[in-house]
C-alpha cells in the first residue's frame, strides 16, 4: 500500500451514472460487469498508483479491462485524486478541458 487514499471528484459519480445507465438500456447484466471492473482498478491504483500511463501533463489514466473506458487521474502527495472515467473514443481536447477544469474543483472524499 501507497499510503495514499483514493479522493474522487463529483464529476465521477456523474461519469459513472451515465455509463451505467446506458449499459443497463443495452443488457441489465452489463452494469454489475462495469462496476466490478472499475472497482479492481480502484483498488490496483491504490497498490500501484504509478502504473497508469501519463495523458497529458501530469494527469494519468488506465485502460479498463474489457470496456473502452479510461479512468483518469491525478498523483498528489497523499492522495490518488480520480478525475474522470470517459471513453477513450472521447476527443482528446474534451478529455484534457473536462479533467483540468475538475482538478481545480474542490473532490470529495473517498
């Protein structure tokens, strides 16, 4: 272990929502699919919060398994600050704005 926490933007959650939503209209199977993939990477990034390969800048992002999602990352001092999850079909301008603006906001807790 790193020593430091995982801290989630708001934006996550959102991000999250979105995916699930439109997973589930596709096959109600696909949401718990998800969801269990995005937590083995949560818990990989706190064992191994270097592994993810650098964006742009300072911002890392890593490569779901078997879903075309990146979650997105920032490396503070004592914590994994989660940015993003978007897919990486996403225009990479999009991407770079949406998680530079999120890294200013104030994170929540996770």
């Amino acid at each position: 272990m790193t020593g430091r926490r995982l801290v989630f933007h708001p934006g996550v959650a959102d991000d999250v929502g979105e995916i699930l939503d439109y997973y589930g209209s596709r096959d109600p199977s696909l949401p718990a699919r998800f969801r269990a993939r995005l937590a083995e990477q949560f818990d990989r990034l706190e064992l191994f919060p270097e592994s993810g390969a650098v964006l742009f800048d300072s911002y890392r992002r890593v490569i779901l398994k078997r879903f075309p999602y990146l979650v997105v990352y920032l490396l503070e001092e004592d914590q994994i600050l989660e940015l993003a999850v978007v897919s990486y079909r996403r225009d990479p301008a999009w991407v770079e704005g949406t998680v530079s603006r999120r890294s200013v906001e104030p994170p929540i807790q996770g």
